[in-house]
C-alpha cells in the first residue's frame, strides 16, 4: 500500500496532525527518543544518531503524529519504486489506540 500523507493531514480520532518531516532536529529528536524507548525493545531502537541517518537517506521518509503541540508518534518508510514500505511505527501511551498509527497507512 503506498503512503500519500498531505502535509498536516488531520486525525480525527485522536486530535492528531500528520507531518512529513525531512530533517530531524535535535528538538525533535528529543520528543522522539522517548516514544521510541517505550515501543521498542533496545535492540530494535535506532537512537538519535540512527533516527537522523535514516531519515537523510532520500530513499527513506519520517511522517511525525503531532497533538497540543508536540510530536506524539512517528513513522519511518522506505519507498521503493512507486510503493513505500513502513519500517517502524510508534506511538506514546497516551495515544495508542486512536487512530495515530493507522492513520499514516494513507
């Protein structure tokens, strides 16, 4: 299924703006780590250093699930051809169960 998420594409379920993100910030990397670490066990986390590699690869894309303000889940795809793959989904407690990770399937 290929992703087609439009910049800011709301969620209604959880109060949610999708955002494509090209470069991560050291801001962002820090709303980040902490929903990483919760989803994830440690040999599956990529870190801030992982996080911002993977995004610089122009193959490779970040959609951030943003609510009051701040980041509350993220996606990382890969495209390939016409298509992308999601590599990774994550979602802080909080949020599970609303809509935000299903809604960056497009």
């Amino acid at each position: 299924r290929m992703l087609r998420a439009s910049p800011h594409a709301p969620m209604p379920d959880a109060g949610c703006v999708l955002r494509p993100v090209t470069a991560v910030s050291d801001a962002l990397c820090a709303e980040l780590l902490p929903i990483e670490e919760a989803a994830f066990p440690p040999c599956e986390r990529l870190g801030g250093a992982g996080l911002k590699a993977f995004v610089l690869q122009r193959t490779n894309g970040l959609l951030v699930a943003e609510a009051q303000r701040r980041s509350v889940g993220y996606c990382l795809f890969a495209r390939i051809a016409p298509s992308a793959f999601i590599t990774k989904v994550a979602v802080a407690s909080v949020f599970r169960g609303r809509g935000v990770g299903s809604g960056a399937r497009g």
